[in-house]
C-alpha cells in the first residue's frame, strides 16, 4: 500500500477484455484541486492529508500506483426506448479500492474509483471526453446529498480544474471529477453483451455481478433467477427514496441505472420545488418520459430490458414474477416512506387512498413539496439541494468562489436541521431545466 493509502485491485479485468479497452487518461495542462472530499477519502483507506494537495492524480497526470490498469468501459443502452452503442466515452476507470476491514467487512469493500473527464475514450463516439467545472461540481453537489438523506448513490471524492478550456456553447473551465461506485456495472452493460456477445459473455458478467454484489447467491439454486429479482428488489427500494423526498433522475436510460442499486450518472437530475408529479427537468425529455410519476414506470421497463439480456439464464415465468414483484416492492417501500412522511404511526386499510388525497391537495394548492411535509412530521428533511442554490454555488465558482459552495454542502451534510437561509423555495420556480454536461 502507498503512502497515499491506494490499496486497487482490478477485478473487472478479469472479463474478457469484450467488455473494457485498456485506456491511460490524458493527462491534464494545469491541475488544481477544487474539492476534495476528506470524510470520503478516510471511508476509503485514503491518507487525506496527503491526497488533498495532489491534484495531479485525480486529474489523471498521473496514476496512483505503479501497475495500475486503468481502462474504460463497454455498454449499451436504451436511450429514450431506442437502443444505442455507448460505452465510457469520457471516463476511465483506475481501478477497485479495497477499504480496510471492519467488524461488519472483515475483508473490506470494493469501490470503483473513476475519473470523469478524463479525455477521450475508444468510446467517445466522436465526443471530446472533456468535461465542465460546472456539470462537475453539480454532480458533487447532488450526489453528497442524497448520500445524506440515506438513499443509496454514487459519491464524489475530488473535482480538480484542468487548465484546459472545453468548447461547448461557449468556452469553459476544464474539470475531472473522482467518482466512487459500488461498481459501473449498469442494465446496459447486460444490454451489451446480449446484444454483441454470446451467452457465455452474458453468463461470465453474471457470475461476476453476483460475486462482487450480491455474494450470497454464488452457490445458490436458480442462482440466475434470484439476482433479477434481488437487482428488481433494489431498483424498488431506489425509486422510492428519490421519490419520498422529491427527487427526479432526469434521464433513467438503461446505461443510467446500476445494478448495484446506486443512483448513478446526475445531468438532467433536480430536486421538486413545487409538487407536481408531471414535473419534468430534463432539456431533452420533451415527451415527459422521465417525469418524476413516471420512475417507478419506467424502472419496471429498464429491468424488463435486463430480463430480455438475460434471457439464456431465465423463463419467461421467473422474469414476469419478479417484474411483478418489483411493482409490489416499490409500492410496499413507497407506503413506508410516505407514512414516515406524513407521521402515520400505524398500517391501515385506507394509507395509501390517504396519502394520495393529501398529495392531490398539494398539487392543486401548489404546495412546496419539501417544506410542506417538513411542516407536518421533523421525521421530513428540512433543507435539499434546492435548483436556485445550486446554480447560484456553480456561478460563483466559475467565477473562482468556492465559499457558496462550500457554505452549501455543509448544510446539506445535515439535511434535518432546520437552516431558513436554505429552506426558502425560489420565487418562481417555473420553467427550470437542466442538461447532461456533454
């Protein structure tokens, strides 16, 4: 192990190489550290005190330990319904850190450590592989929040400034963000190799997404059939946090949506000011595909894609039941979250005829949906990553001011304690649309 505290294996090679290509990321003109995440790093087994001041490993400039195999990844995925090549178009995986052992992990965890940003890929698809402070920064944002609230998500260990302008409708400030994973294993890694492998390909990425995520099943009888219905287990349990506090993805394609249960990939994504659940963030959702009432939806369908990519290993019965069961899963997790919500102390019958009577109020009052439920239960979060304090932070750092950024994150580290400065919706919260960052 380094001074700097890398302890990487790299397992994912252990694929065939079908499923990556070997790829150094382009080392950056100027690096400098623009965040770094100290409590992150030490859940990591990272020396912080070291790794803070080293901008040129999470930029990329250099690798973090002799032998290190960075590559990028190969999926697919439905974008919008329509089936796509895609692939890590402007990341590159470093590797998979070994956390130390604790009494819970006797042999630790593994966790994917990703530069996004890093330059081109054989898989930008004529892209530039570059990303924006902005976009990234954004990211750290979101992500470190919903960690926060306690619903599962990718995290966020350092933005750095590249020093290299990156041309998208104007000319901005050049980023790498250090993503955190459970693991980059998406549906649409699964849609890839059904769609350009053999079965032995979609037999060999099984029994690795079993072995890293859900271990217990490795020896177990129908061994296929019980990870989709454990991947269909954990999607329910996902969907319905985001929804319990407002939470809209923005662009839940299959590349979009890990295995793991992890939110993953945060463009288009934005918090509810105003309930409604037509609500739409997303530039390019123009049809309303990804609507905050359409996720549990359209979750459904992303894992009835995986079925059909697993179709070697399943019957037609095992995929419908356990499809069906996500839909009773969601619903199940949804009614815990939303009695939580509303400070019902007891089941009853008629919860669900309630709780959805008090959610059409709300719309047809144009009620706040975080505030309002906060004022009802303190079991609620009082402050989230509301849309107008995110972009007033991301302005301020491209102009080269962190503070409001900084001020921001420490209230959403603790987002049940009342802060009036950070619970105030906008004046008009109409109209606001987010965008993927490429």
């Amino acid at each position: 192990m380094s001074n700097e505290g890398w302890n990487l294996e790299y397992t994912y090679t252990q694929l065939p190489e079908f499923f990556y290509r070997r790829q150094r990321p382009e080392p950056a003109l100027a690096p400098k550290m623009v965040i770094f995440n100290h409590d992150l790093a030490a859940e990591l087994g990272l020396n912080a005190d070291v790794l803070r001041d080293n901008a040129e490993v999470f930029a990329g400039s250099r690798l973090p330990e002799a032998g290190c195999v960075p590559i990028s990844q190969a999926y697919a995925g439905y974008q919008f319904g329509h089936f796509t090549m895609l692939g890590d178009g402007r990341a590159v995986l470093l590797g998979e850190q070994r956390t130390p052992p604790s009494p819970t992990a006797p042999n630790g965890h593994l966790f994917d450590i990703q530069l996004k940003g890093s330059g081109p890929t054989a898989f930008s698809r004529g892209g530039d592989g570059y990303a924006a402070l902005g976009p990234m920064l954004r990211e750290y944002i979101i992500s470190e929040a919903l960690h926060a609230l306690g619903i599962p998500t990718t995290r966020s260990l350092a933005v750095v400034s590249t020093g290299r302008g990156v041309i998208r409708e104007r000319i901005l400030t050049g980023a790498v963000l250090t993503r955190v994973a459970a693991s980059h294993i998406r549906v649409g890694t699964f849609n890839y190799a059904a769609a350009f492998g053999s079965p032995e390909d979609v037999r060999a990425l099984t029994d690795y997404t079993i072995r890293r995520h859900f271990p217990d099943l490795e020896h177990a009888e129908n061994k296929y059939a019980r990870f989709f219905r454990a991947v269909c287990e954990r999607q329910a349990s996902l969907i319905a946090k985001w929804q319990s506090v407002g939470f809209i993805h923005g662009v839940m394609n299959t590349d979009n949506m890990a295995v793991s249960g992890e939110t993953i990939d945060f463009g288009p994504c934005a918090f509810m000011d105003t309930y409604d659940p037509d609500t739409v963030f997303s530039s390019i959702d123009t049809q309303g595909r990804y609507a905050y009432k359409n996720q549990p939806a359209i979750g459904a369908w992303n894992l009835s894609r995986l079925a059909e990519s697993l179709a070697p290993f399943l019957t037609m019965a095992q995929a419908k039941e356990a499809v069906a069961h996500y839909r009773e899963h969601h619903e199940a997790h949804w009614l815990v979250c939303m009695r939580i919500k509303l400070g019902m102390t007891r089941e009853g019958a008629d919860d669900k005829m309630i709780i959805n009577e008090f959610l059409d109020e709300m719309k047809r009052e144009g009620k706040d949906f975080t505030n309002t439920f906060r004022a009802v239960s303190k079991r609620n979060p009082a402050v989230i990553p509301r849309n107008h304090r995110v972009e007033e932070a991301l302005s301020a750092a491209d102009e080269g001011d962190l503070t409001v950024m900084r001020d921001l994150l420490e209230v959403l580290r603790k987002p049940y304690e009342e802060n009036a400065d950070y619970m105030q919706p906008p004046e008009c919260g109409c109209g606001y649309r987010t965008f993927c960052g490429t």
